[in-house]
C-alpha cells in the first residue's frame, strides 16, 4: 500500500517565493521536455559537497552516508561527510517532515541553518532528499507525459490533516504545479524514480497510483550521468584561466548537455563584470572563493548572452557555462572578465 503519511515537500528560497514555477529560466529554449533536472539549479560538474551534521543519532547518520553515496557512482560528484563550518549542505534531523533546497540553491542558506531534513531515515528518503540537493525535481510535477490526473479535492483533505498539515498554498506547490520545459533536462515521465512520491488510486481521476521507489531506476542513473558527466571514465573537469583585462577568450560548446569551467583571480577588491561574447545563448554561473554561488545570469547581456557584475574581495572565483538548450545546443563563445 502506498506510503500517503509520508512525503517531503520542497523548500523554496525567498527570492523564489514570488517566481512561478514555470516560465523561462536557464535551460531547454525549444523542443520537446527533458525533465528530472532543474539546469540552473546543477552544481559545477566534479564537484567536491561538503556535507555536515546537526545532530542526529549515530545510526541516523551512517544510514545517511550509507543510502546517498549511491548517487556518486553515477554523477560525477563527491560527497564529503565533516563538521566543516563552510560545508554546503547541512543535514539536520528534526520533526519537521523530510526536506531539501533544490541544488545550488543551498549555497543562499546561512551556514547555521540546515539545507536538508529527515523526520525519519530509511534508503528511499535518503536517496529523495539526495536528488533534490542534486537538482532533481519532483517527478509528478515533470511536464514530460505525465499521466497524473489529480482528484484534488481527496488529496486536498489527505495533506491537509495529520501528520502533513499542509496549508492549500504547500499542497498547491508540491502537488499540482508543473515545471516549464524550459527549466528542465531529463527524461519523460518516470513512474520508477525515486523522486515520484507514493500515493494512492483514489488520489487520481484514472486510477494512476504509485508505490514507494526506495532505489534509483535506471532513468535516475542515466540522466545523473548526463547532468554530471565523466564519472563512468573517471574523467575530471578541467578549469580555464581568464586574466582580468586580456580580452575574450574563445570557446564553444561542442557537446550538447557540455558544461564549461573558468576561474579567475581577483588581486583588488572592485567591481567586475564577466560576460560571454558571440551568437550562441548561454547561461552563467559565479562561485566564491569558498564555493559560495555570488550569481546565475541569461540574457543580461548582448544577444541571449549572460552578464555578470559583481563586487568582489580579494580572491579565486569559478564561473560555470552552460547552453541555454541543454538537449541539443552547441556553439562558439568567447568570455571575459573585466574591472568596472
């Protein structure tokens, strides 16, 4: 029987909170979705997160460190288990449901905050909570095929009585609303990943029910590897240094889903601005020196490219490039970083 007493619900960040779930934002410009990935929200790719505790028991905990590394024999990611202070993820194991901010969005949440929750720990919840801190959406809000009909007045009154409580404004974001195609990079609609709650045939117009996913299916593991490419060949990603001043750059795109990494040194606090050059639509991404995310940007410059300004301290910053068309795009670029 499916688990309907158990769901985790997404946690929003406030600059999020007046933004709809759908319309354009960093990814597929065209075409048909690919959903299961949030593209603005992927961490560079070979990336080391640093993940601590608040509390917890030690069994809790080993069944954490246990059920999640899963992920990283797909995506080409590490995770490192400390009591770091500046660690991206914080995992805290309080009575307040099971959650997780979205990819990089846990880099906005002040150190002394968890990112991540677990009201209870078994392997399925584990790898959930895991795949939202990696980007993953909730599979019944993909757009792709979805064949849900929701019987909304039934769902309604489940979540919003005990043990969820949930007010119409939760249910409506975690329930009902679909991302757009435009967010999205992934696969059609997955009835076997791990990120589609469990729920009931009375839950739906059509008889469409889900049972509890607890391992990754084989869509989860094939689109962890395309989002975060290389781990199957033990490749790592390679950065490029930009000098301030010394004009563009020149690069493409040549894969399609290819992310490419810059870093640059910053001697004198000021303000600087990094921007793509060329025909091609790209987004962007800046990291702190200590792998905080400053900024993303699309369109803010010239012809779909992005733009960034930004004061900065003295230090190493990381940018990350994508192509807006995360499916199919390729494309010659060039990008500098300049002082205002």
């Amino acid at each position: 029987m499916p688990r309907t007493d158990k769901v985790c619900f997404d946690r929003i960040l406030p600059s999020d909170l007046a933004r709809p779930i759908s319309g354009r934002m960093f990814a597929i410009s065209s075409g048909p979705a690919r959903a299961a990935f949030q593209i603005a929200k992927l961490w560079p790719n070979g990336t080391t997160i640093h993940v601590r505790f608040l509390g917890g028991t030690s069994s809790q905990q080993r069944q954490v460190k246990q059920f999640s590394i899963e992920w990283t024999e797909h995506a080409n990611l590490r995770f490192e288990f400390s009591n770091s202070p500046s660690a991206q993820v914080r995992i805290a194991f309080e009575d307040d449901g099971a959650w997780s901010y979205v990819g990089t969005d846990s880099l906005g949440i002040p150190s002394n905050q968890p990112t991540m929750n677990f009201g209870w720990v078994d392997q399925g919840v584990v790898l959930h909570e895991f795949g939202h801190m990696l980007g993953m959406i909730h599979e019944h809000q993909n757009p792709a095929s979805n064949p849900i009909q929701w019987n909304k007045p039934v769902v309604n009154a489940a979540l919003g009585g005990p043990p969820n409580n949930w007010d119409q404004a939760t249910i409506d974001h975690n329930m009902y609303a679909k991302y757009d195609v435009s967010q999205l990079n992934g696969s059609n609609f997955d009835r076997d990943s791990v990120m589609l709650y469990s729920f009931p045939a009375n839950w739906t117009l059509n008889g469409f029910q889900s049972d509890p996913n607890e391992t990754l299916s084989p869509v989860d593991k094939e689109f962890a590897r395309r989002v975060y490419p290389g781990r199957d060949t033990g490749s790592t990603a390679t950065t490029t240094e930009l000098t301030v001043y010394e004009g563009a750059t020149q690069a493409a795109i040549g894969t399609a889903g290819e992310e490419d990494l810059y870093s640059f040194t910053v001697k004198s606090p000021g303000r600087y601005v990094i921007e793509t050059e060329g025909p091609t639509d790209l987004v962007m991404s800046l990291y702190g020196p200590t792998g905080n995310l400053i900024a993303q940007d699309d369109d803010s410059g010239i012809d779909r490219n992005p733009r960034i300004g930004a004061n900065l301290s003295e230090g190493k910053y990381t940018v990350q490039v994508r192509h807006y068309n995360e499916s199919n795009g390729t494309g010659n670029y060039g990008i500098k970083v300049s002082k205002a």
